[in-house]
C-alpha cells in the first residue's frame, strides 16, 4: 500500500530537483534601466552570447521596471548577476552583504556627471537659479546622487530649494530629450551616455551644450548574488577580464559597452558612495 505514495513522493523531487537544476544552468542577468529597454537589450545581446559560450551555460537577459527591482531582485537571489551603478550597488549591500562586485569598466574608477542645458543664457549653475532642473532616475549614481553631493559639498546647493522645480526623467538619455525640447531648463546625465548621443548624433550639440562636470568618483560595475558558487564567479570574472580590445569580436562588444577593457573591482571602491548617499539624504 505504501508503494504509491512512495513513488509519488519520489517523482516529486526528482521534478523539484530537475527544476533547480534547471535554473542552476541558466545565468539570470540584469541592468539598471538607465537607458530605453530596446537599447538595454541590443547592448546585452553579444555580450549574453558571449558569456553563454564562456560559462557553458544559458545567459538570460531579464528586463526591469525599475532600479529597486535589480536592487531587490539580485538581493533576494531572483538574479545571478547585474550591471549596477555604484548607488544601486551599496543598496544591494545593505540588503545581502555577501553580494560580489566582480569587474568594472576602466573609465568607471574616474566616472563623471555631465550638466547640460538648452539656455544659451546659463553658463553655470548660478545661472539656473530659480529655474527647472532634471535629474535622471532618483537611485541613479550618476543622474542623480553624485551630482546632488556635489551641488551641496561646492555650492552649498539643496536643489529642491534652489531650483524652480526638481523633475525626474528616469533614465540619461531621457534627461537629454526632456532639455533639448525645453521641458527643463538644465539637466545632469552620466558622461558617457552623453558621449555616446552626441557621437551617434541623437543629440543637436549646437542648441544642447555641457556647462559643467563634476569630480571624478567611482560607478558601475558588475555584481554577483552572494551565494553563487564560487567557481562560477571565478568564471564569469575571467570571462569579463579575457575580452581583449585588439580582438574583432571582443572589441565590438567592448564597444557597445562603452568599455576599453574591464578591470577587477572591490566593495571598499564604494565606500564614498555609501557616504556621499547618506550625507544626501538618500540613505537614512
């Protein structure tokens, strides 16, 4: 009579098991939606493919809403691996302290913001007092954190006080068309999405001018959930640090990237920006 229910009971598992398994043999990665989600994904595709033929394994690109939901995604082990912006990387931390940054581009070791304006009267922004004034997404390091410590560090500036009125566009390349169309008198974006519209032309750099850059500071970098088995780290590091530049392939991925190589990183690189986000007001 026990028969069944023991073969019922063995079923079960061996189906619970081939799920976990399953999943063990799919890479579930994701992004901060700093940009449209077509442009995410036609960034992630060599890359995904590459990382697939790397690891031996299925590499799914798994698209967002929003910041908190990578935050809270990679956080909780719904996602093996993210791209973060330093911000949404130390609230990953808060979350699961294990959490792994692994690599990051050169350029994210000396990363900028880039205040823009269609107003050929503002040269500074003295000149955007008592003007409107855009940001990108609130958890953004770049369009949003680090140019807010910076206004309040060097110009004793809290924008919600300064300015007419503090929008948020979500994303950079938002902020860029919400300033070149006049929703806003200025804005601030992360310098390389900047570069990266003027050189595809997307955006009219005879109306739409930078007047100003901040200091230089840590961003993005790619973070693991802190369970994952170390081997598997281990892998997708060396994955990251084997593209080489003078390689056809690697470098048109490199390229969508934006990325010259990338390099090793560690938790203490964000030290400051846990700092920055507390004396901010953006981390309690």
């Amino acid at each position: 009579m026990l028969k069944r229910p023991l073969a019922l009971a063995a079923g079960l598992v061996l189906s619970c098991c081939a799920v976990v398994a399953q999943a063990a043999e799919t890479l579930r990665v994701s992004a901060i939606p700093d940009e449209a989600p077509t442009e995410l994904q036609r960034k992630f595709k060599p890359l995904g493919e590459y990382l697939a033929r790397q690891l031996g394994m299925e590499v799914k690109f798994v698209p967002v809403a929003d910041y908190p939901a990578v935050v809270e995604s990679l956080a909780s082990g719904r996602l093996d691996l993210a791209w973060l912006g330093g911000f949404t990387f130390v609230q990953v931390r808060l979350k699961d302290p294990t959490a792994t940054p692994l690599v990051q581009r050169e350029q994210d070791a000396q990363f900028t913001s880039k205040f823009i304006t269609a107003n050929p009267d503002v040269k500074s922004l003295a000149d955007l007092k008592g003007k409107s004034f855009a940001f990108g997404s609130i958890s953004s390091t770049s369009g949003s954190l680090m140019p807010r410590y910076f206004m309040l560090k060097q110009d004793n500036i809290k924008p919600e006080d300064y300015f007419s009125r503090v929008a948020y566009s979500g994303a950079h390349d938002a902020t860029v068309a919400w300033v070149q169309a006049g929703k806003v008198d200025g804005g601030v974006l992360n310098a390389s999405v900047w570069q990266k519209l003027v050189d595809a032309g997307k955006v009219d750099t005879a109306k739409v001018k930078v007047f100003a850059t901040t200091p230089t500071y840590f961003d993005y970098n790619w973070t693991v959930r802190g369970n994952m088995d170390p081997a598997l780290k281990e892998k997708i590091r060396k994955a990251f640090l084997d593209l080489d530049p003078a390689n056809p392939e690697h470098k048109a991925i490199l390229d969508l990237q934006a990325a010259s190589r990338f390099i090793e990183t560690k938790p203490e690189n964000y030290v400051g920006t846990e700092q920055a986000a507390r004396e901010a007001g953006l981390l309690k």
